[in-house]
C-alpha cells in the first residue's frame, strides 16, 4: 500500500466515523481501512466527543484491535439490531454493490452488515468500478468437506476458483474453519443471478457479493472525499 492510498483509506474512514453519534451500538468492520475507523471511535471516545459507544467487531482480530483501544463491545445476541457499520470493501459497482472478502472474514461481515439498519462502506478511489468482477474475484467459504467438488461446480458457471493459501502454502483457514476459494468470473453482467446460484449450492458457506446492502459508500481520492448513496448512479471515473 503507498502513502498515497494508505491516506486516502484514512481520510475515508474518518468521515464516515462522524456519522456515529453516542449512544449507538456500532458494526465495527475488517481490514485495513475499516481499522481506521475503529481507531478514530476510540480516540473520539477518550477525549469524550462521542460517549455510551457499543461495538461489534466482524472478527477476532478486529475484536483483539478494539479491546486494546478500549472500545466497550458487545454481542449480536445482547444487541441483535445495529444502529450503523463502517466497513471496506474490495470492489464497489455505481449501484453500491460490493465485492468483499478479501480479509477473510466474509461471512460475519455479512451477518453484522444485515443486521444493521446503515451500512457505511469506506473505500479508497481504486475500489470503485464500473462493473463488479471486473478487477476482483469473488470470495466463497466453503466447508472443507469435498472442497474439490466446487472447483468443477464453478469452473462449469465460467468461473476461474482458486483455493486461497497463506504465505508459506498452506491453505488460508477462516475462524468458522473453512476454505476460501477467490473465483475470477470477470465483469458479473447479472450479480444477483450468479449470488442466488452460490447460495443454493451445497458447502459453500457464503459468498463475497453483498447486494442492496450499503446504504452509503464513502469515498477518498485525489480530487477529495465523495459520499455516494444507495438509489442513486454513481459514475466511477
């Protein structure tokens, strides 16, 4: 990540933090530029500009992130409705829907973004595009029972599956315990089509596109920050 990015990603989650107000009980987001946000609520916290914040982290490592900056947090079981989430996402459509899953951690970002009444997306300016699949595979958890099976399932829909692995070449694991398989499809001329057919299959667990979810996109480039709304075109550049 440059400078250049790694500041527009900043700029990003901020302004989407000033959205929070006290009292609400906040979706806190995976991924480097959703920990910008989780980092502004608890600076906004300690100097007493937002108070009685609850959050909800979408993983481990974000909940790890929270606790050590003292952010109270909470459960979806103790609060099943969310006020708000800031969250990222990998790639953006002028419809706001998104491609997520890049982190890993798809399928609770999935669970936390529909139990929210807002879902804010923060992104940086390369994210957007004009159609999804265009510069990002899509992420499926899959079970890892007969795993194999889905290589052929969605080679057979035109897809290009890749199994996920780390850096030393074991395959990557989610915190339910599951494979990530990223699937190059190239531009997805009918996303919910192909989002109804992923879900229908067996052993896979979910799937990285996220449709009619994000209410709000906030955006950070060089030209400024642009906030894009669900219901209306936004033209990617």
């Amino acid at each position: 990540m440059n400078e250049d990015t790694s500041e527009f990603k900043r700029q990003a989650a901020e302004h989407a933090v000033g959205f929070i107000k006290s009292g609400m009980i906040v979706g806190l987001g995976h991924g480097s530029t959703a920990t910008f946000a989780v980092r502004h609520i608890a600076q906004l916290l300690k100097e007493g500009q937002l108070r009685n914040i609850l959050g909800l982290p979408c993983s481990r490592q974000v909940e790890t992130e929270a606790q050590r900056l003292g952010i109270p947090l909470t459960t979806l079981e103790e609060h099943p409705a969310l006020d708000v989430t800031i969250d990222g996402a990998d790639e953006v459509d002028p419809h706001l829907n998104l491609i997520k899953g890049g982190g890993g951690a798809l399928v609770r970002e999935k669970i936390v973004a529909q139990a929210s009444l807002r879902e804010i997306i923060v992104v940086d300016e390369s994210k957007l595009s004009p159609v999804l699949g265009t510069h990002r595979p899509v992420p499926l958890e899959v079970i890892p029972f007969g795993w194999e099976t889905q290589l052929s399932f969605l080679k057979s829909m035109g897809g290009k599956p890749a199994l996920r692995q780390e850096n030393d070449g074991t395959p990557f694991k989610t915190e339910q315990g599951n494979l990530i398989l990223d699937c190059t499809f190239g531009p997805i001329d009918r996303p919910a089509r192909l989002a109804a057919s992923l879900s229908e299959r067996a052993g896979v667990v979910e799937h990285g596109l996220f449709l009619g979810l994000a209410r709000d996109v906030i955006v950070a480039g060089r030209s400024g920050i642009r906030h894009l709304r669900r219901g209306e075109y936004n033209d990617p550049d």
